[in-house]
C-alpha cells in the first residue's frame, strides 16, 4: 500500500460529471478533484440536498474528493477592487468543499512580487490573509497552486501569513514550464505548506517573465504570443520533472497526500490519464513507496 493515494482532475476527461466520476474509478483513482467554480458545481448553484446527493453518487463510486478546484480566474487576487467578491465565493466554496468532505481548494492568486515592498504584495496578503483566517475557523486549505513565481519567493509569502491556513497545491510542472526552478528542490523549499499535488510533467522550451505567461490567461490571449513557442505540457514521464527523485522528496519531507493527475492538453485525454495512473503506481511500487 503507497502512502500516496492517486487521483485525477474529473474534469480532464471533458465529461458531465457523472459519466467523469465512472472514469475516474475505472482508470483506477481513489479521489476526484473538482472545478467548482461555474455552472452545475458553483457553490451558489447547490442546495444542501443537491451537494448531498452528489457526494453520494461520489462515495458509490469507491472514490472521495481529494480537492476542490476554485481557480476564479483573471489576475487571482492581485487586483483590490475585484477581492471583495472573490473573497466571498473563495469561502463558499471552501464550504463546499467541507461539504463534500475535503478540506482543500486550490487555487492561483496570481504573480507574487519578489520584492516585498511591490504594491502588489500587501494586495496579495490582505486577500490572503483573511483567507487564511477563515479556512483556520472551518477546518480548511486554501492551496496556493505553484508556477507563477520561484518556491523562495512563494515560501516568503506564505511565511509573512503567519497561518498554514493558506498554503500550497504542488504542481511540479508548472515549475518546470513557467519559472524553470528545480520541482524537486523546491519540495524542500515549500515542505511546511504542502497538502495537496498535481501529477503533471512538461517542459520549458523558451524562458520568458512568468508575468507574461500568466497575463495571457488572465486576459484571455495576447496578440502575437503563442504559449506552444513557451513550454508544452507532456504525458507523465515524457516531461522534465524527474518523478523518482521527486516522489521521493514527497515521501522525505512527510507528504502523505494525493497525487491528481491534471492533464489539460491532448486528443485523447482518457488515455493519457490511464497512462498516467499506471505510470505513477508502477513508479510508487518500483520507489518502494
């Protein structure tokens, strides 16, 4: 038996959620992470017997919510005058999660500064901050997904909280693809913040300000940038995350969670995720882990 349990992101097959759950226990996954932001699965669009009746078809499927997934887009929380509604829904939505018995929503909150004196900064920490303040009252995580800036300047900003109620979603390729800092190095960096992970892998192919890469999402394209020239998501193990060393740093630094596979590319999504959960249990196996 691992100490790490497998799950995968239900939406990366692209299917109602119903039909996404029996996928997710027919690849062999013990937990689902779901984006709970829009739509069917936005908090203010469930009633407590509706969140009752999906966490029932969620346990008949064997499995357990390993995450939330409340990514509200644009520029995270960098922008003051949009932080008092994204405020609010984040902690409905860490309702939800409790609801649906997590503990974790996952998140980007944009690009943290690496000089503590950007303005920037102070907009990031307030927001935070009384993030943190509530996700201690319910018995919650809000992770702070890695990839917009280095593990040192993160790990400084979530110090500065003074809570481990804001903490950290572990994606090692965004690190490869975007900032280009080490994915296993920087588990030793992040080790007192991480409770949840992403299995994902991929490569840098032009180093450019992590700000660009993610203004891009943010405001919906850039004229004249292509993120293919940038970096490319790839299957687990075609990518240059190095997953021996780095599940091993996991294992080391007392990580004991979910490894959710996210795969947001790709024409066959189905196979890639089959892929990637055989990947990951012969390599656990293999690691003694």
């Amino acid at each position: 038996m691992s100490i790490f349990q497998i799950g995968v992101m239900v939406d990366s097959f692209r299917l109602e959620l119903e039909e996404g759950l029996k996928k997710a226990r027919e690849v062999g996954a013990a937990g689902v992470q779901i984006y709970a932001t829009a739509g069917r699965m936005a908090p203010e669009n469930l009633s407590s017997a509706q969140r009752k009746e999906i966490l029932d078809i969620i346990k008949s499927n064997g499995l357990v919510v390993s995450a939330i997934c409340g990514d509200l887009g644009g520029h995270g929380f960098a922008k003051a005058e949009d932080n008092p509604w994204k405020i609010e829904k984040s902690k409905r939505i860490m309702d939800l999660a409790k609801d649906l018995e997590a503990n974790i929503v996952t998140t980007h909150i944009g690009v943290v500064p690496e000089d503590e004196n950007h303005p920037r900064w102070k907009v990031l920490q307030d927001a935070c901050g009384e993030l943190a303040e509530y996700a201690d009252n319910v018995g919650a995580f809000f992770a702070i997904e890695t990839g917009p800036e280095k593990a040192v300047t993160l790990k400084r900003f979530l110090d500065s909280l003074g809570s481990r109620g804001v903490s950290v979603n572990y994606d090692p390729a965004n690190l490869v693809m975007v900032t280009g800092d080490d994915p296993v190095e920087a588990v030793y960096t992040l080790k007192d913040y991480i409770v949840h992970t992403h299995a994902k892998d991929g490569i840098m192919k032009k180093q450019t300000d992590p700000e660009i890469i993610y203004n891009y999402f943010a405001e919906g394209g850039i004229e004249d940038l292509r993120l293919g020239d940038y970096f490319l998501e790839t299957p687990l193990g075609e990518g240059h995350v190095d997953f021996d060393r780095y599940l091993k740093a996991l294992q080391e630094v007392g990580y004991r969670g979910f490894l959710t596979i996210e795969r947001e590319v790709g024409d066959d999504p189905e196979k890639d995720i089959r892929q990637a959960v055989v990947f990951l249990k012969e390599k656990l196996k293999a690691l003694g882990i």
